[in-house]
C-alpha cells in the first residue's frame, strides 16, 4: 500500500515530498517498466479497470504481454513529447511516455468521447489560443487575450494570470471568469499558497491538471522501489497524486477541478496561468499541450517586452551614469563634484536622498556627504558602522523594511524606509547609501495569508485558510522595493566611483610629491633664513653688546636707549624667525609616539620656567598626578610650556597662580568638552587677565597679539598657533575658555595613537 498523506510529514509545507507521495489521480493507468526486459516494475492499483489485470498478475511481465501489440513503438515513434491517441482494451487513450528512477513511465488516460480525435485538431486548438493575441497592444491586454482564449478552449469557469512577486507571493494581472463566477482579479496570495517545491515542479513540469479534488488517491504497487527505498518519483508524471492539503485548500475555495500552465522567463518561474472548474472537468492532453504551447509563446512575448523595458532602464542608467562621471568626477574633489549632481545620483536608483561616506576624499573626519532627503550625519555614520559589522561581501545590501532590521531607524520610516547600500572599499567602510521614503498602501489579499495552525495526533499541522475574502493589509513602515535593475545601477556606480577615488589619489599622489619637492626647497629656504639671516642679526646683538660696554658711559642717555632698541629689534626679529622656522616644519614632522608620563613633563617644564615663575610670584598648582598617555613626549612638552608660561605671564593681580591638571574617564566634562570622545581632557587655568569671547580663535592664528609687542614680557605672538597644530598632529585639540577679568582655561586632547 502507498503510505498515507497523513503518514507524511506535512507539518511544514514546504518540506512536503509532493513528488513522492506515491500515488496517481484515478483518471489513468500507470506503468513503469525496465528499459532492457521492458517487464513490468511499477502498476497503478486500478490497472484492472483497463489493462483487464491487476497488479499482481502484470508485475514482472513484459509489456508486450500487457499492452496491445505494437502500442509502444507507436508511442516511441511519435517526434514530440505531446500525447499520442492508443487503443487499450478497446478504449481511446492518450499515452504519454517519459523516465524517472531508470525506469521508462507510461501513462494512460482514456478519451472522453469529444475528445477522440483531438490530435488531428490539437493544432487547430493552438491556432485558436493564438490568434487573438496578435491584436493585443501591451503586456496587459495580452495576459488578457490569453486569459480569455484558454478559457475559451478549455471551458472551464475561471482562468487567472497570476505573477510572481519577487518575494513569491502572487497576484492575479488578468482574468477571465464565467458570469456568476467570483472574481479574484487584483488580490494577492501569499507565497506560501504555493511553496518552495511547488514552485520547482512548476518549473520542471510546466501542465498540472487536478481534474477531481474529491477523487481517491490510486496506490502504486509496489509503494517503494526497491533500489531506492522510496515510491517511484512522479516529478514528470501527468497523473501525479496531489498534497492532501492542496486539495483541502482548493475545496475551501470551491474549486471542483484546476488545472495550471506555467509562465517561465529565461527558466525561472514567472507566473501562472491558474485555472478553476467549480465542478470536477478533465482536459484532454492534446488541448493541454495546445496550452503549454501558447504559455511558451506567451513567456517568449513577455520575455521580450520586460527585455525591451530592461534595455530602455539600462540605457537611461547608463546615460545618467555617463553623465554623473564624465563631466566633474575627476576633479580634485570627487564629493563637491558629485555633490553638484545630487539629481541624478538619486534618479540612479529612484532614492529621495543619497549619502555618500567616501573617507579622506569627503573631506576632513570623513564627514558623509549628504544629498536630498536622509537621515542625519550622526544617524549616517552609525548606520554605516553597523553596515560595516554586516556586511562584508562586495553585494549590494538592500531592504524594503530598514527599521525591522536596524531598529534605531525605525522611526524614520518618512526618509529612511528602504535603504541600499554598496560598500565601496572592502579595507575601509566608504560606502554609498541610498534612501527611498515610506510609501503607505493596501494589499488585498484573497483571504488572510497567515495560515492556521491546528493540532493533529503526534504534531501540528498547517491547514489552509478556510476562506478566501478578500482581506485588506495596510502596509507602513515600507519604501517600494528594490528591483534588480535598481542593485545594478548601484553597482555600476560604485564601479565608476572606485575608479574616480584611484584617480583622486594618484592625483593626491602627485600632489604630494609636487608638496615634498616644494618643502625641499622651503627646507633650503629656512637653512638660508638659519644662517643667511640669523648670523648677521647674532652679530648686531654682540655688537650692541660691546658698544654698550666700551662706550656706553661716552653714549649719553639718548644714545643708549637707542642702542637699547637696536639690541630690543634684533633679538625679536631672531626670535621670530626661530618661531617661523619651526611652524613651518611642523606640516612635515613625524611625530615619535610613546606612552609618556604627563606629570614627568609638567614637572621638565616646571623646572626650566622655574626662574621666571619664581621672579613672578606666580604658584603652580598640580591638584592631583597627572597620567601617562601616548604622546610624542617631546612636542607635548612644548605644549605645556607654552600654555603654563603663557598662563603665568598674562597675570596682573596678586596672588599670581597656574592650575595643571586633567579630567579622567567617566568624570564631569565641562560644557564646552562633552562633544570630546577623548579619554582624557587636559587643562591649564589661570586667574589673568582674561580673552574677550570675539578673540578666542584669533589667538591661534600665527603672529597675531592682542597687546603691545613689549607687553607682558613680549612673546612672537606664533605660540599658541605652534601648539594648537601639535594638539592636532596628534589627532586632538586645543581651545580656550575665557572672559575678560575671569581668567583662562586652555584645554586640549591627544588622539588614540599613530594613524595606521
């Protein structure tokens, strides 16, 4: 006996063995048999009805002791793989020959009495079928054609064209449907009405007919194979037995018969054409053939104008593409270049807004370049961190629902609904990302798509909805998909892109070594200024130095200030230029890191400024240890003496004092620090004088005084600039807080090392 449906695992539909359920539908006869011996392996049980014996007595015979003389060289001589009409025990039948398992399988089906004869008209049928299709302009009035010539040839009450989403589920584009009858034409079936497996045989074996869905399974004998253990595989068989839980679906929807042609395009499933009977209704093979054949040339129809519509997208793609890198992509800056064409690089893909996360070449901290309507640079940079976690492969990355898989976007379904994203350095994440808002609608779908679940002897079972209504979804949250042509367009951009950055950099190459050559000769440059210019100004200081002592007491009191100032001038004038010198060195300094003992610093520069804090009263507070950080401990020594001198000269009051010291981990930041993701957060105060707020920046700028040259013990004015462009070199940085008469808070930050 075939096992039972029961006894199969139908607890997950889509794990169905719907090939092997070991049984035909009772409208034909079955025979499986060696290809050498030709003797009999596998009957159906209702051979007797037919073949005038039953399985026991054919099994083991040869075929030409079962069958009429001569039935299968006639079948074996037919050129197609269509039916050919046989006499068997005086009755009409339509034979259909094919393999499965080493086995040759023949199929009969007795001829309804108007159907005798079918062959001689089948081309007849396909000439029908395909006449009114030629009047049809447009794909939809051609499923439409179709729709109502197949209905028309088969009788049957209904006839839809449903499409497959790229999900799977599906939707009737067209349909053709008896008075009286319901409509389905518009709703939506979830994919799981027809699963994984389903799909493949649809493929595989593109004519499925159900002629009865109340008729009993006929059992193969014997039910298993012996080579392989299982029953005789029916992916190719016409009188393929059908799932217990189709059929109970096809009931629940009032179906009688259906009968199914597939739609391929390029060997993929494309659709159906799905066909209800309200009552059971056979059709013959020679008009099911007649069908098939109008659903290859209906694929091939379709299959040319998605390729028209596919070649006039590419085309407009290309053309978009062309015009976003030809004209400015290869200028110095890439990002102000594709900024100035933001309208096509979101027409690229039909996005609202663009970002574009291209590192070094976006400008300074890799801010992204954000183009229409996006998320914002913060929200960017987190999406791209998790992308980078995610996404690995050179794919395109692509949802229609961003928010159910990158929940802190989940709220923004109004500009980031639908996100496709291409990374475009695999070392480095630089992507760009496309942004498609929230587009609310209504799927109608026939009845609800989640399917029940009810409990049976051993396990739970899914059982098909028990009605097809049409119910309404209300989709939100969800931009309108991606289409592959859409993923294509971003990979051909990232291409573009990749290609662009390369030139930029060889660009930036070239600028470079034009850069290294120009500070050869500013290296040469600031050794004349050394030699050229510093000796001669040593040599005024000694000479004012000696008229001073050998004839300052013949100079009188005019002539020695004069000589005051001429020293006063010269030893400025050298200071200046050894301030010059050294800002101009420090775009081409390669900073020594290692982890340096900051309180060790302080406490060098506390020790040389020592005379001159002491000759100014000034005390030096060190609330607590100062910690150890990497550094190049040489130039961040310059830094602190810096800030610490600066701080104890530009002081008026008693009692004169310098604060150093810093702000850890996890401690309160002050206001203007809490965007400062640095560890630590050093800080030099003092009670002077104080900066106004409009003065804060220009104190960095290189020679710029707020006060006399003589004031406050003199000073180059290039300090402060000199240490800011330290702080930065080592990734941090340095700013002032400060109002008249309250004083000043210089703080800085070091970066996190030496960049890769």
């Amino acid at each position: 006996m075939p096992p039972s449906v029961s006894d199969a695992d139908l607890s997950v539909c889509d794990r169905e063995p719907i090939h092997l359920l070991g049984g035909i539908q009772p409208r034909g006869v079955l025979v499986a048999f060696q290809r050498d011996t030709q003797a009999v392996a596998v009957v159906s049980a209702n051979a007797d009805a037919l073949l005038g014996a039953g399985p026991d007595a054919l099994l083991g015979k040869p075929l030409s002791g079962v069958l009429p003389h001569g039935l299968l060289a006639r079948v074996e001589a037919h050129a197609g793989p269509g039916p050919v009409v046989v006499e068997v025990s005086g009755q009409h039948c339509s034979a259909l020959l094919h393999e499965s398992d080493g086995l040759r399988v023949l199929e009969l089906e007795p001829l309804a009495a108007g159907d005798v004869g079918a062959e001689e008209t089948a081309l007849g049928a396909v000439q029908r079928l395909v006449s009114p299709l030629a009047r049809a302009k447009g794909t939809v009035a051609l499923l439409q054609e179709a729709a109502d010539a197949v209905r028309e040839l088969i009788g049957y009450d209904r006839v839809m064209v449903y499409r497959f989403h790229a999900d799977f589920h599906g939707e009737v584009v067209a349909e053709s449907v008896r008075e009286g009858v319901d409509s389905f034409m518009g709703l939506h079936y979830p994919a799981s009405d027809i699963p994984a497996q389903a799909r493949a045989l649809y493929t595989r074996n593109p004519v499925r007919l159900i002629a009865d869905v109340n008729a009993k399974v006929v059992g193969l004998v014997p039910p298993v194979l012996p080579g392989t253990r299982r029953p005789l595989d029916l992916s190719g068989s016409a009188l393929r037995g059908v799932s217990e839980v189709h059929l109970e679906y096809l009931r629940n929807m009032g179906v009688g018969a259906s009968f199914s042609v597939s739609l391929l395009k390029d060997g993929q499933l494309w659709g159906l054409m799905a066909c209800h009977h309200l009552t059971p209704r056979t059709v013959s093979a020679a008009r099911r053939q007649a069908c098939e054949v109008l659903a290859r040339l209906l694929s091939l129809q379709l299959s040319a104008e998605e390729r028209s519509l596919e070649a006039a997208g590419q085309a407009r793609r290309a053309a978009l593409l062309n015009a976003l890198v030809l004209p400015g992509l290869g200028e110095r800056s890439p990002a102000k270049a594709l900024e100035a064409q933001a309208p096509l690089l979101m027409e690229l893909t039909g996005a609202h807004g663009i970002a574009l996360v291209l590192g070094v070449s976006a400008g300074p901290e890799a801010s992204p370049l954000l183009l229409g309507t996006t998320p914002s640079a913060e929200e960017v940079r987190a999406l791209v961190a998790w992308l980078a976690q995610r996404t690995p492969s050179d794919e395109p990355f692509h949802v229609d629902r961003l928010g159910a898989v990158y929940p802190p976007l989940a709220s923004r379904a109004d500009v980031a609904a639908g996100l496709l994203a291409v990374r475009l350095d695999p070392s480095v994440p630089h992507y760009a990302l496309w942004f498609r808002p929230e587009v609310a609608r209504t799927v109608t779908w026939a009845g609800n798509p989640n399917k029940p679940v009810r409990p049976e002897p051993g396990h739970e079972r899914l059982r098909p909805r028990a009605s097809f209504d049409a119910w309404r979804e209300e989709v939100r949250g969800a931009s309108m998909p991606w289409s592959a042509q859409d993923l294509e367009a971003a990979r051909a951009l990232r291409g573009a892109l990749v290609g662009v950055v390369l030139r930029h950099a060889e660009e930036l190459g070239r600028l470079s070594r034009e850069l290294a050559r120009s500070n050869a000769e500013l290296d040469a440059f600031g050794g004349t200024v050394a030699h050229d210019l510093k000796e001669p100004l040593r040599g005024i200081l000694q000479y004012s130095s000696f008229l001073q002592e050998d004839f300052g007491a013949t100079l009188g009191e005019d002539g020695r200030q004069q000589l005051d100032a001429l020293a006063w001038l010269a030893k400025r004038t050298y200071g200046l230029l050894d301030d010059l010198f050294e800002f101009s060195r420090l775009g081409r300094l390669e900073l020594s890191w290692a982890e340096a003992d900051q309180q060790a610093l302080v406490e060098d520069v506390l020790m040389t400024l020592g005379a001159r804090l002491e000759e100014g009263r000034v005390e030096v507070r060190l609330p607590r240890r100062l910690p150890t950080v990497a550094c190049d401990a040489v130039r961040i020594r310059q830094v602190w003496a810096n800030l610490i001198s600066n701080a104890a000269k530009y002081q008026t009051a008693e009692p004169r004092w310098v604060e150093v010291g810093f702000v850890g981990p996890g401690e309160a930041r002050p206001e203007a620090a809490r965007h400062v993701d640095a560890p630590y957060l050093f800080y030099v105060k003092d009670p002077g004088i104080g900066i106004a707020p409009q003065f804060h920046e220009a104190i960095f700028e290189l020679f710029r005084r707020l006060h006399p040259a003589q004031a406050y013990g003199g000073g180059s004015g290039a300090g402060l600039a000199i240490a800011r462009r330290l702080v930065s070199l080592h990734g941090g940085a340095l700013w002032v807080d400060s109002a008249p008469g309250q004083g000043s808070t210089f703080s800085f930050t070091l970066g996190k090392g030496p960049r890769p």
